[in-house]
C-alpha cells in the first residue's frame, strides 16, 4: 500500500499565476460560480495580446466580479459601486496609451452604473468592459437586478419579478459599442478570443458573459448548478453577427450568443487629440 | 498658443483666476459637469487644457465627474473638478474614496444657496459642514475658503500643494460672489511660483507597499503604468493596499488617514489676522463674508469697541487650537457666514464655555451687511 504525501513540497505552477497575486488566494467565489471562469479567461486574453503587463490596468466597481481587480496582478483599481467606468474614463483619458479594462458584474454596470455605460459607448471611450452576467445580486444574497429574468424569483421579488431584463448586447450597441459579443463560461475559448479582440479593437468593447449563481440565483429558480450549464450548452444558438435586437435572454426559445459587433470607430481620445491638440507646426 | 503661467496683471473673476491658478499649478485633467454657478471655472479649463498638454472632458454627471478626476491622478497627473452645491452633494461618496485611498486631487466648490435646488445664482456658504462630514465614515481632509479672485488663484494653487503633498482630496471653498466677481488678479513669473509634487517610491518595486507611511505620515505614490503592480480599493486595507477584513486593519488605516493631516497642522491651517493685537471682540469669518468682518471691525473700532477679526483662510482641519487661546483673553466671538450656523458651533465648541460665541448669519442669496454685526456687537458687548 503506498501513501499518498501529505501535503506537496511545492505547489506546481499554474500557467496563470504570473497574473495573479497569488498571495491573496482563496478567493471569495463560491463553489458552481462562473466568475473564476470568465476571470481566468481574461487573463489569458491579456496574456495572448503579448502586450506588457505594465501597459494594462484593470477598474471594477462592487460586487462578486468586481473582486477580480483584487486578485489580478496588474495595476488595478477596486472602486466604488458602479462608477469602474467614469473611473476608467479618467484613466484612459489621462494616459490614453494604457489598455484599460473594466470587470464587473450586471449589477454594477447596468443598473447603478447604466448611465456611465450608455456614455462611455456614445463617446467610443476606449475601454474593454467585461461584464460578469449572473442575472442578479450575487454578493447582497440574490436580490433583483436590471438584468433578472421576468418572472425570476429573488429576495426583493419573491413572487417572481414583475419586470423585464435588460438586453445587453442591444443596450451597448444602441449606446454606439465598437465591439459587441456575448458568451458563456462554457465557451471559453470563444470568449478568450473575444476578450482578446475587445482589447485589441481601439474603442469601447463590451462583452458579456453569462455565468451561473447557483447559490443566490439558481437555488430559487429551480435551476441546479449543472442545470446552467446544460442550458449553456443545449439552448444558446451561436450566430456570429447577429442582430442585437434579437439577442434577448430567454433559454425556452434560445439564447443568441456570438459576436454581435465589430466595427472600427474614432475613438474619444482620438477626436479630442485630433480637434484640440495644436498641430506641431502651429 | 498661450503659455501655462499667463504671468501679469488681469481683471478676471474668480472662477477664472481658479482655474488659472489649478494651470499655474501643474493641472492638467480637469472632469466636469456644468453647473452654476461654477460652470466658468469648466469653460475655461476646456479652453486651456488642450494648448498645455493637458486633457479636459465633460462628464455625464457630478459622480461621474470626480471619478474620472480620481483615476486620472493614479496616471501621475494633478486632477481637479469643480462644482456647486447640487453637485457636490453628488460627489459625497467618491470624495470618501478619494480620502480613503489617499489620492491627491482638488475639488472645487463655488456654494449657491440650498437646500435643494435653492437660489442657483445667489451666494450660500451652507455646505461648510458637508465639506468636513458629507461623505460616510470618520476621515480628515483640507478645505480652504478664498474670499477674492487673487486669493481664488492663490488658494488653488496651495490647494494642489497640500493635495500632493498629504496624498488628500483638497477642497476650494469659493463662493458665488468670490466666483463671479471681477477684480485684480496678479499673475507671478513662472518662477516664483512654489509647485509641490507628490512623492515618488524610490525603493525596489518587489517590496514596495503601497500604504507604508514615511516619517510624515504620508506614503509615496506610484502611478499607473511603472511596474509597481499596485492595488487600490476602497474597502479597509492594509499596508499593501489589500482588502482586510478586521479591527486591527480598520484602525490602522484611519490612524494614518488622520495622522497625516493631524500631526501637520502647522503646516495645513493658515489664518489671518485683522486689527487682532488688543482686540477683545473677535468677529471670526472665512470666504466672502471676510469682506463683511474687515467693514464691520473698523466701523466698530470707530464705535470705540476694540474688535480685531481673524479670518479662516484654511477652515477644515478647523484652527481649534487658536480658537481655545484666544477664548481664554476676549470677551467673545461673533462668527459672520452666509448660513444658519455651521462654523459658528466649531468656535462655540473650541471656546469651550470661556468666551461667549454667538452668530451672524442668513439663510442665503446675499452678502451679509456689516450693520448686522455692529447690531450684534451692541447688544452683546
């Protein structure tokens, strides 16, 4: 009978941990959640881009995702509920050659943060927003958002929410996004692609990305954690440039998932250098 | 193309000599969303900015706005917004932030009356104990009260002196009549100017902490981009700048968010003296109403009262100290401001029963008369 060692004499490597302070793990993600998942596929994205990792910065808001800028090691900036984005408007502003990325949740971004979002797409603001779709308030215990299916239970409906979602791909589209897609954390090299094209596509790029909360969504949906998967798998339709219009979320007629937009764009800080910069011979 | 130090004589308000001070003093990120009456102080800057290198955008709103000044100071840059009553308030959280990860940046404030909407175009100072307590929680922070456009230009430029070299959000207490107002603004030589910047780590980038204080108090601040991989949140942290979930964390942090302001106040509170050396009466005032106080104590001292009248050039951290000595050797204090009582229970409170204190003041929209405070002086004294 062999034994197994109790404990290994050195952690091996993960292929990642060069991005993340690894001093600060266990992270607070619970188990079943797709965050880590949507998390670790960023990271991958910026690895690929081979771009130096002093050239990124990462802004989050508050909530479950927006614990990502904690754990990953760059510059990166943990701030207030819903204000990642102006926060990363100034930063890209001030220093437009930093790639600036925002990771957050559909809590953060849409509902306290909608306004910032609609803006930053208008202005093309060169900014590649990560949204960490769970349709609801995962870190307050699974409270109703912006995003919650009509009809989903939650804390704050517990009858069934009276109210529609947001679609998310068509709200960023509409605002003037460069790049729209959306995926779920069962298509992570899909999404690895994707978030790698958002932060090489100049402008504002949104991509959306569904990800269970089996502990504070699913468990008052009748949805067991595999179950998200499933329907991950068996009920999204994968139609690259597809109209946004029809990219809302219902999994009884399917979920559009793909790449809804790119285009390119002048960018915010491109037109502001362009108008009111003084040229060089003035 | 105009030069950043527009160095001569002006006629200009004191919106604008604010924002020609924020120029003279290295700003070069201005955020904003209009507002009267601080609106000019956003025009000018968005004219300005380009020609220097610098970078002006108007935000979708107030919160917005100071958000955008607080990511732009962690690229290096010295930041500044400008608002009024409506839009301060707004502000109130991300200020908090902006004290808790100790970033350097000015927020200037030209107060209208409230509450609400109020009297858009007419004067107030009803914001004074919003500035010191609006946002959530126990901090420390500067706020300054010009009472002139040369002083708005002056103050601004101490105001990003302080910013950076406290690591703290600085508040520039402007009022509408100091903001619209039109007098003689000199502009120095370049030169002559005393610019503050931050400081800078120096030591190896594997071992630095983003929060580890030097002897002042204050930590050196690195900024985006230079490899130092820092982390900032505004959840209590530690040295590091990582989130920490307990007491001891907790105490630590406001230990050094206050020490730094608290144990520099020599160097942070700034006060002015008027007709002070024999006066038994001490009219105490800050902002426009200084201007009230000055008529009132000479017209008093015509009268054969001795009033003396010290102005609160820096009013937050509050000169608590002085008020104290002084309340021990007059007869009293009367407080001149344009609100209902706010400075007025801080000398109350620091005159700690030794001087009666009582208050001059108005609801909002006007200058208060100096015959207001000769009234006070004869039924008091």
């Amino acid at each position: 009978m062999t034994i197994n060692p109790k404990k290994l004499a050195k952690q091996p490597e993960h292929p990642l941990d060069d991005l993340i302070r690894t001093e600060r793990i266990p992270h607070i993600w619970c188990p079943g959640c797709g965050i880590g998942t949507a998390f670790s596929s960023c990271l991958s994205a910026i690895k690929a881009t081979g771009i130096p990792y002093n050239k990124f910065t990462m802004v989050s808001g508050i909530g479950c995702s927006a614990r990502g800028a904690g754990y990953i090691k760059l510059d990166s900036f943990h701030t207030t509920h819903g204000r990642a984005i102006p926060f990363a408007s100034g930063i890209k502003m001030a220093k437009p050659d930093l790639k600036v990325i925002v990771f957050s949740g559909d809590g953060d971004l849409f509902a306290i943060g909608g306004n910032h979002f609609i803006h930053a797409a208008r202005r093309n603001m060169d900014l590649t927003v990560i949204c960490v779709n769970n349709l609801t308030y995962g870190m307050t215990g699974g409270q109703c958002a912006a995003t919650t299916p009509n009809k989903a239970k939650s804390t704050t409906t517990p009858l069934g929410n009276p109210d529609s979602p947001f679609n998310l791909p068509l709200l960023a589209y509409a605002a003037g996004a460069s790049y729209v897609a959306r995926w779920t954390i069962l298509h992570t090299r899909d999404l690895t692609t994707a978030i790698n094209e958002a932060i090489v596509r100049k402008g504002f790029s949104f991509i959306e990305v569904l990800s269970p909360c089996p502990i504070n969504y699913g468990r008052r949906n009748k949805e067991k954690p595999l179950d998200t998967l499933r329907l991950y798998q068996d009920k999204t339709i994968i139609k690259n440039g597809a109209d946004p219009a029809r990219a809302d979320i219902d999994f009884e007629k399917g979920v559009v998932i793909g790449k809804f937009i790119d285009i390119d764009r002048s960018t915010c800080d491109d037109r502001y250098t362009e108008l009111h910069r003084p040229c060089s011979d003035d | 193309m105009k030069p950043a130090v527009l160095t001569g004589e002006h006629y200009i308000t004191g919106d604008i000599a604010c924002a020609e001070g924020a120029i003279a003093a290295g700003c070069l990120f201005f955020g904003a969303y209009p507002i009267t009456p601080a609106t000019e102080i956003a025009e000018h800057m968005a004219e300005r900015l380009p020609d220097i290198g610098g970078t002006f955008i108007q935000m979708e709103d107030e919160i917005a706005a100071i958000a955008s000044i607080l990511g732009a100071a962690w690229t290096g840059v010295k930041s500044m917004t400008a608002t009024s009553g409506p839009g301060f308030s707004l502000m109130m959280e991300n200020l908090g932030f902006g004290v808790c990860t100790e970033t350097p940046c000015v927020i200037v404030n030209v107060q209208r009356t409230g509450p609400s909407t109020g009297l858009p175009t007419m004067t107030g100072q009803g914001d004074m104990m919003q500035a010191r307590w609006g946002s959530h929680g126990d901090y420390e922070l500067i706020a300054l009260a010009p009472s002139s456009p040369q002083d708005c230009f002056h103050q601004t430029i101490r105001a990003f002196n302080l910013s950076e070299k406290y690591r703290v959000p600085v508040l520039i207490m402007s009022d509408e009549i100091v903001g619209h107002m039109s007098e003689k603004v000199v502009i120095p030589e370049a030169s002559e100017i005393h610019l503050v910047d931050r400081p800078k780590p120096t030591g190896r980038k594997d071992r630095f902490k983003l929060y580890e204080a030097d002897p002042n108090g204050v930590a050196p601040m690195p900024a985006i981009g230079e490899g130092y991989n820092i982390h900032v949140t505004g959840l209590t942290h530690d040295e590091r700048g990582y989130p920490a979930m307990n007491v001891e964390a907790q105490e630590a942090m406001m230990t050094r968010i206050k020490g730094k302001i608290q144990g520099n106040l020599d160097d942070i509170i700034e006060t002015e003296s008027y007709r002070m050396e024999d006066a038994e009466i001490v009219i105490v005032s800050y902002g426009i109403s200084v201007r009230t106080g000055l008529a009132a104590v000479d017209q008093a001292r015509e009268m054969g009262y001795k009033a003396g009248l010290l102005r609160l050039v820096t009013v937050w951290p509050f000169p608590e100290a002085m008020i104290r000595e002084i309340a021990t050797r007059v007869k009293g204090f009367i407080t001149v401001e344009i609100n209902l009582g706010q400075i007025h229970y801080e000398v109350e409170r620091c005159s700690g029963g030794k001087a009666p204190a009582f208050l001059v003041g108005s609801a909002g929209g006007k200058i208060i008369h100096p015959d207001k405070v000769i009234a006070c002086i004869q039924e008091k004294f």
